[in-house]
C-alpha cells in the first residue's frame, strides 16, 4: 500500500509542478492546491498507513496489545490543510488583484508591464 501511495504521491508532485510553471494564472492556483494535497498525502505516507484502528488507547492499557493509528500525522494533515486553505484564498485574490491592475491574463505579460 504504502508503495501504491508514494506512486500517487509523486505524481501528484509532478503535475503540481508543472502547473506551477504554466503562464496562466488559473493553472497556477491549480497547481498549488494539487501541491498542497501531495503534501497532506506525503504526511500520511510517511507516518504509516493503518487501517480500521484507533489512535485512542484506553487509560486501563499502559501498553496496547493491538495496533494503533498515530494521532500526530492526523493533526498535522488538518493543520495543513487550514494553511493550505488560508495560502490559497490569498494567491486567488492576488492574482485577480494584479489581473485588474496590468489588464492581462498571462504572468508573462504581467512581467513585462513593470516599470
């Protein structure tokens, strides 16, 4: 599985890094969210995919005799992903701003309209 997820991964990776390199600033953004996504995934991969278990231990265990899921990976991904959120909504009304601003569609016209 974990192999399986890393395929995913990097795939992901590489389709976020190439819209991050497109002129338009649609696929940009697009890119960025994809990006963000390979990143929560990334995390999850790392920390070890279990399935069907709790990342709960009862106070009565002081060890558990069956496996567990790791809460800290969880926490992390959700962390991310307000983050992920927050960058998103502000590159959206960045580019729309400096659309309005340059009266272009393409960042390499946005470039060429410096002073």
């Amino acid at each position: 599985m974990e192999i399986l997820m890393a395929l995913v991964v990097g795939g992901l990776y590489g389709t976020g890094v190439y819209l991050l390199l497109r002129p338009t600033p649609v696929k940009v953004i697009i890119g960025l969210a994809i990006l963000t996504n390979a990143v929560n995934l990334l995390i999850f991969t790392a920390a070890r995919l279990t399935r069907g278990h709790p990342p709960i231990v009862e106070e009565t265990l002081g060890r558990p005799s069956y496996p567990i899921a790791d809460p800290v990976p969880q926490a992390l991904v959700l962390t991310a992903i307000v983050i992920a959120f927050g960058v998103l909504a502000f590159t959206l009304v960045l580019f729309r701003r400096a659309a309005e601003t340059t009266e272009a569609d393409n960042l390499d016209e946005m470039r060429t309209t410096d002073t």
